[in-house]
C-alpha cells in the first residue's frame, strides 16, 4: 500500500526556497520514526527516492517492542 503526500514549497523574501515532503504519521509509525531522528536521502535515479537511517538504530533506542 502507498500513501501520497504533496511537496510543500516555502519561498523565502531573500529569495531562497526551501521544499517540505511530508511523512504520513501511519508509515513514520511504521518505520518506528521519531522526532529529531536523522534520516538520509538518497536520489536513486529522477522516479526513486530512497530514504534510510544513517546509522543503525536499535528497537530499544526507538522505544520498540524488544525495548526492556
């Protein structure tokens, strides 16, 4: 299943733009997602972006399931 989500631009006065992708919050939860978290975007060709964890993160660090 896919989820759709639109580009946000922001166009600043000195003339710089900056573009939004918004995460659906059912595949952030998915991905166990938290705020603040750094994420790597990768362009895999102009139709496929890959975004990944830098590093690997474990369950217990994410507050998952296996965290006691």
């Amino acid at each position: 299943m896919g989820y759709l989500s639109k580009v946000q631009l922001i166009e600043r006065a000195n003339h710089t733009r900056q573009f939004y992708l918004i995460c659906p919050a059912p595949l952030a939860e998915a991905l166990e997602l938290e705020k603040g978290e750094p994420i790597e975007w990768i362009v895999q060709d102009r139709h496929t972006l890959i975004v990944k964890r830098p590093t690997k993160v474990s369950a217990k660090s994410r507050g998952g399931a296996d965290a006691r």
